[in-house]
C-alpha cells in the first residue's frame, strides 16, 4: 500500500493503545508508532479515521435508507471492504498538513 515509503504507526489515548503489552508488542516488533505520552488528547483532528474514513462511509450507508440494524450493518461492512486506497491515501497524504495546522493553533480545534 505504501510501497518503501516510511509509516508511523498512531496510537492515541485509549486504554488499550496505552496498555504496555500493546507498545511492547510494537517495541519487539521494530514498529514505529507515536505513543500515547506524545499524542494530543481527544485529536480527531490527526486520526484519518475520523477526518476522512468515518465521513467517507457515512455518505455511502447513509445514501440509502435501511429497515433495521442488520442491513445496516451488513451494508456497512460491505462499504468498508470497498473503500478505495486513493481515499485511504489521501487521507494519509493529509496527515502532514493537519499537524502543522494543529501547531499552529496551539493543539485547538481547526478546519
């Protein structure tokens, strides 16, 4: 997906991101991440997830009306197996500018 390119692995505040099994399994296994000490609070300004992935597969299962939880699950999943990497990309490509804005306005929300 990111051919040579250098990744960092985000974790943030969760319990189960700071956990020290979990940056220990990180640790042993070569893996660079930001650790929880390092990562601002309640960021959703930095997690792709949040700025681009979430929004991305609320416009597809929300285009549709659904009868009750089970199709709507059912059509969610089948959204997230067909999420294209260039939305994954771009939103990663993202990242970068996000944190220079979050600098900027002293870790305050922006847009």
């Amino acid at each position: 997906m990111f051919k040579n390119r250098h990744w960092i692995f985000q974790q943030d505040s969760a319990p189960a991101h700071r956990a020290r099994s979990t940056q220990n399994w990180f640790t042993a296994r070569g893996i660079d991440f930001i650790g929880h000490e390092d990562w601002p609070s309640s960021s959703p300004d930095l997690n792709p997830l949040d700025y681009k992935i979430w929004q991305h597969l609320e416009e597809y299962v929300c285009a549709k009306p659904h009868q009750n939880l089970e199709s709507l699950r059912a059509f969610l999943g089948k959204a997230a197996a067909e999420i294209y990497m260039n939305v994954v990309r771009t939103a990663i490509d993202q990242w970068s500018r996000r944190l220079r804005a979050l600098i900027q306005n002293r870790g305050g929300h922006f847009e």
